[in-house]
C-alpha cells in the first residue's frame, strides 16, 4: 500500500488529480491510498502526525503556505517522500530542486505523462522498501538504506541506528522489534542484549567482541561467537548487497 498526499486548494484540480490516481491504480495494480489537502498548512501538519507518505502531489501557488514553503516545511523532518510539483508556470522549477523534488510538471496534465512518472516513483518506491528500513521518532523521519547500516544499539527503550558514515539515528523501540524489523537481512545478527550487528561491516572478532570497521568495538555474549563466526565466514559465498 502507498500512501499519497494531494495538496490542491482548486477542489476541482483535487477531484481530477484524484481520478487520475484512481485511473493509474486501477491500471498498474499498484494498491494505494489518497487524502486531499486544501492547504499547505494541512499538509504540513498532518505530514508530522500520521504514518509517513510515499507521494506527495503538491500544487506550488496555493495562498498561505505556498508549495516551495510547504515542502521546505516537510523536508526538515522527513527525507525521502517523493514531491512532485504541480503548476502551471515553470518559473519556480529550478527553485523545487532546493527541495528534492521528485519531478515537476507543468498544468494542464498530461495523463500519459502523469501515468509514467507516477509508475516510475512507484517503482522506485518498492525498490527502496526491500533494501531499507524507516526510522522515525518525534523530531524526523527517515530512510534507512541496509547497506548503510552498521549496527544497532539498544540503550532504555531508544534504537540508536549506527551508519557505516559514522552518522547516527534514533527511534523507540526493544530489541524484540528490531530483530522483527530486520528479520529480512540474514546478515544482520543479535551479538548482545543490547547489539545487532551488520556483518558486512565487521572488520574482526575475538570470543569477547567485535570490531566493526566505524572502528567501534562491540561486546560479544558468551556463547555466541561460533555462530556468529559461522555466519561471518559465509559471507562470501552469499554475493550481492543488501
């Protein structure tokens, strides 16, 4: 199921931009669902309280919070929903890319076009869900790209996300729902009561800990180290990334 936004305060460019997503789900077979916004303050506001949105389609001369504003809004606690700029001038399209936006198009719509980009981000967007995780807390939330991750760490109830960069996220959350929400990647593995690592970024283990190549060393519970050495050594033979 993706999420989308629609922010348009002309009811009518709403009703029709909801039509023609109902047109491409019914099309593509891409399961979505679609809230209508007349305003950017709305939209700002309901992009920090409810689950986060994979599309926002959203119109860039409204009154109030205009869409360039509204989008700045949003960007400062989330980083990778998809914002696509309706409008009908392209005068504001190279300021939309201060913002990452996804793509901006030009009123009246094109329904082909609008099918394609719309199938293209959706696409993307499934890509992105089997290779990452989202992190979110009551500040931002964001995108967390396997691949990047390092090792988490569990420390009164709060998920500090380690990156191989050397950047840090933070979620709540116990150690049951992190090995539930990274079940998926066979190569990440509970080390400690307090550690999950991800072994494509360890550099050494001993009996007592581990090494990652942030330079972090880890503990290592006892009675852990032959199956965590086990699953280490094959790692080669896997092939590919996560």
């Amino acid at each position: 199921m993706l999420h989308i936004a629609i922010c348009e305060d002309d009811r009518r460019e709403a009703a029709y931009l909801r039509k023609l997503l109902e047109q491409f789900a019914a099309s593509s077979g891409v399961e979505l669902s679609c809230t209508i916004y007349e305003s950017g303050f709305a939209l700002a506001d309901a992009a920090e309280r409810r689950p986060a949105f994979d599309i926002i389609l959203l119109d860039v001369m409204m009154p109030g919070l205009n869409g360039l504003e509204t989008a700045a809004e949003i960007r400062r606690g989330n980083d990778h929903v998809k914002i696509i700029f309706l409008t009908s001038s392209s005068e504001f399209a190279v300021a939309s890319y201060a913002v990452d936006a996804y793509f901006y198009m030009l009123k009246p719509l094109c329904e082909n076009t609008f099918f394609r980009i719309m199938n293209k981000a959706c696409k993307e967007i499934q890509a992105e869900r089997s290779s990452s995780i989202v992190v979110h807390n009551h500040r931002s939330i964001a995108r967390l790209f396997i691949a990047e991750l390092a090792y988490c760490e569990i420390i009164n109830k709060t998920i500090y996300y380690h990156l191989a960069t050397g950047g840090v996220l933070d979620g709540p959350g116990s150690m049951s729902e992190l090995e539930q929400k990274l079940s998926p990647y066979p190569f990440i593995v509970k080390i400690h009561r307090s550690y999950m690592v991800n072994l494509r970024h360890v550099q050494s283990l001993t009996g007592k800990e581990i090494t990652m190549m942030t330079k972090d060393i880890l503990p290592l519970s006892r009675g852990r180290f032959d199956s965590i050495k086990r699953a280490f050594l094959s790692l080669p033979f896997e092939g590919g990334h996560a």
